[in-house]
C-alpha cells in the first residue's frame, strides 16, 4: 500500500475492504485559495446499507483477539506517524490548518491510537460481591465487558483526523466494528486513514468509509437496525434530531458548547494572556471548547487587555502553508461572513472592537471585543470563530451563576493562584471539564471529553468511550 495525499483527491467509499465510486460527487475545496482540490464520492442508501452489512458480517465472522487487536492498533499508529507529511499536507488545504495545526493534529491521532490499543487490552468488567447477600454465600458473579456490534461514528469538520481516530480505535480496540462519515468538506484524511487501517490488518468488513451529506447520509445510516452505537460530534440540532431518531439504541453526543475562562484578581497575567489567545483564535475559533466568553476581573482588565491585544498580534494570519501562520481560514467564506455580521451586529449595539475585526474571504482576523452585553449573538450563541469578548466581572459568584446558566457546557478554565478559589469554582461550574490555571481549550487526548446539559452525552478518551461501546454482562456461577 502506497499512501499519498495527492493520490486520494477522489474520495471514495470504503464497503467490505472495496474502494468504490458512488452515484454522485461533490467538489471539495481548498479553504484558503478556494481552488477545487477533488471530489468526494456520496453514495445511495444501497451503498450505505451495504456497508453496514459488511460491518455485522465482519463482526460475526471474525472476532479479533485483544492482543491482535493491540498489534494492528499498534501498527496503524506507526503508519500515521511515518505518513505524517502526507497527512499534514492533506490538512492543511482541505481544512485550513496551519501547518503546526496539522502537525499537531497527527501527533494526537498517533496517541489516540496508542491509547486505544493500550486500553484494549486491559478493557475487563468487575467481581460482583454476590455472596454478601442472604443465601447466596454459595455463589459467585462478575461483570464481562462485550462489544456492541457495529458503531457508526459521524464527525465534524474541525478536527479530521484525530476526531475519525476518537471514533474508530477505541471502537476497534473494544472488539467493534466501524462505518464512518467524515464531513464531506474534509474527507481526504480519513481515506488516508482508513488506507492505513487496512493495510494494518483489520479484515476488510471491519472498516467502512462513506462520504456525502449529513442530512442524507447520516439520515440513512440511523434508519439502519443493524448498527449497535453511534457516535456523533457536531452541532446540537442535529445532535438532537440523531438522538430522537435512532430510539433506545446507546448513543454518544458531543455537541456545541459557549466556553468561558475566567482571570481572577490574583492571577498569573503573563502567564494567562497567552494562553487566552490561543484558546480563542487557534484553529480560527472552530473548536467547541475554544474560549468565547473571557471573564476578568475589573480590578486586573485593563492589564490583561493589552497583554491579550499584544499576545494576539504575535499570532500570524493568513495562508496555512505558510510556516509562520498560527491561524489559517475559516472552513468557508460564507461562514466567515456570518461570523463577521455578528461582530458588526455587536458593534452596532454598542460594543467595541478592541482588535482585529477585518476579514478578507474565508479569513477573519482574530477579534476582541469589550462592552458586550448580555444579549447580544456574540455572548448567547456559539460563534464557532477567532472571536472573543473580554467581560470584566467583580463577584466570581456572579460569573460562575452566568457559565452554569447558559443551555449548554463542555469546559471551562478559572486562572487564579487560590486553590481555594479553584476548587470552589471546579465544584459550582455547570460544565463537563473545568481546568485550573489553564484555559477552555485544554485538552489530553487519553481524559474523558464530554460536555452536560446541551453540550451532549457521553464521553470521548479510549477508556471512557470503549466503556460506552460495550455492554455490561453479568455472569454467576452457583457453586453448589
């Protein structure tokens, strides 16, 4: 097997270890120059059920043992790594990414997939203290771990690589099979992937690829019985409408999300400042954890501002493959513009912009805004972009009843040297993560990743999701 990013500029499906074309295409483009770099195959509802046929086929058929599962996880690992400049250069253009970005994209899908492995083979239930009940002291019983069939995992556009990776090795590793639809905006690095799942050594059925729209596709693919778990990253409308759709079957959710990091009084500012930039403008904002709302306290705001102003301007935009650039396009220009109404919106009520502002296409330069109010886009809806308002507050009691009342929550970061401090916001914030003294956006791809309220459901990180991908079986034996 030879992989090459410019050889997979035809997306094709992946069904029962066949590369096929579809019944249609879609351009994809390169989200910098605009041009049109390939073609993504989209398939029929045929296609689509033909795929989650070769994944319950190859998982009656062929029950991997933890170890082997281990080497090829193993062996998948190192491919990506040896095919890292194929990956970071397939990054870069269907994505956007600086080249760090992309870089750093590939070294987390390598410790995924390390992880993963790893957690397989150690993946196991739990003794059941059955004989402390009355009459059962002849009686044993404990917990098995078993897969749950096929999972399906649907993911987004931000991160395409090692967002299909927190889908696929810990499914894998857990004894399952896979059907995957990357976004079709971002497809190339998944046929990469997926090249290197087969050559790695998993039978052909046990990894399916498939392309095209979500409403269509994705449609499909929850109408199809024979899929055990799905697992799904995106907006929280259509994580809604999945999760309606697909009835008691288990799924996992990790949805939209307005985080917050908060600078207390007492916080390391030069330490901060940085770190703050780089949460609200890396990745052009498109994360859900990146920082939207920045609360500071009035006392140390107009410090901060121009540490946050002056760590920004060191951040070069513009064309990704630019070694130098840190923030690159937005996934299109349309989005872009939206992202930009709602900064002129802000303004037109009152708010100022204190950096950035200008957008040229699909790049935004990154933005920061003060004399937000409540109400405004800006504050109340995930922008999804370099955008960020800089809220001073003098009550922390005020800030974390703001963070806990907002509909959604995945993480949020509190920057104070009080551990007192610290662990009370930790215990008070209505969020799924909380980091001391470091931002919104930190994240270790091996810790559990999951969000409350609207944010989702469930857990990403090998050892949690594999938990989720496989049921829990009890088992006694009577010993007389």
């Amino acid at each position: 097997m030879s992989v090459n990013a410019v050889a997979v500029r035809r997306a094709k499906l992946l069904i029962g270890g066949q590369w096929v074309e579809g019944r249609s295409t879609l351009p994809v483009f390169d989200k910098f120059s605009g041009d049109m770099i390939g073609e993504v195959e989209c398939p029929s509802r045929e296609q689509v059920n033909a795929a989650v046929t070769a994944a319950r086929q190859s998982f009656d058929a062929h029950q991997l043992e933890p170890y082997d599962r281990y080497k090829i996880l193993c062996k998948a690992a190192e491919s990506i790594e040896q095919h890292r400049g194929d990956f970071v250069q397939t990054i870069v253009s269907e994505a956007g990414f600086p080249i760090s970005d992309g870089d750093n994209e590939v070294s987390r899908a390598v410790q995924t997939f390390l992880t993963s492995a790893e957690e397989g083979k150690r993946l196991a239930g739990e003794v059941v203290p059955i004989d402390g009940a009355p009459g059962n002291a002849h009686r044993l019983a404990f917990t098995i771990r078993v897969p749950r069939g096929v999972v399906c995992g649907i993911s987004s556009f931000n991160s395409p690589l090692n967002m299909v990776a927190h889908k696929v090795a810990p499914a894998l590793a857990s004894g399952n099979t896979v059907v995957v639809k990357p976004p079709e905006k971002t497809p190339f690095s998944a046929v990469l992937l997926f090249e290197i799942l087969l050559d790695a050594g998993f039978p052909p059925g046990h990894v399916n690829l498939l392309h095209g729209p979500g409403p269509e596709v994705g449609g499909w693919l929850v109408e199809n019985p024979d899929i055990g778990f799905f697992t799904f990253t995106g907006s929280t409308a259509v994580g809604k409408s999945i999760q309606k759709a697909v009835g008691l079957r288990p799924i996992a959710l990790e949805l939209g999300s307005i985080s917050s990091t908060i600078v207390c009084q007492d916080a390391d500012l030069e330490r901060a400042a940085p770190r703050c930039a780089n949460s609200a403008f890396r990745r052009a904002g498109q994360a859900c954890t990146s920082t939207q709302r920045l609360y500071v306290h009035e006392q140390v705001v107009d410090r901060f501002l121009n540490l946050l102003v002056a760590a920004t301007g060191k951040l070069v935009v513009g064309d990704p493959s630019d070694p130098k650039t840190v923030i690159g396009p937005m996934i299109s220009e349309n989005e872009a513009k939206r992202a930009e109404a709602w900064v002129r919106e802000a303004v037109a009520a009152g708010a100022r912009i204190v950096h950035g502002g200008q957008r040229s296409g699909a790049l935004l330069q990154p933005t920061i805004l003060a004399g937000v109010q409540p109400t405004m886009r800006v504050l109340c809806d995930e922008i999804f972009a370099p955008v960020v308002s800089v809220i001073p507050f003098r009550s922390l009691d005020e800030v974390i009843a703001d963070v806990s009342a907002l509909r959604c929550g995945i993480a949020a970061g509190i920057f104070t040297r009080d551990v007192g401090t610290a662990l009370l916001a930790a215990r008070r914030l209505h969020v799924g993560i909380v980091h001391i003294n470091e931002s919104s956006t930190s994240r270790v791809d091996l810790m559990p990743f999951g969000g409350v309220k609207d944010s989702g459901i469930g857990h990403e990180g090998p050892r949690y999701a594999m938990r989720e991908m496989t049921e829990e079986r009890l088992i006694t034996i009577s010993l007389s």
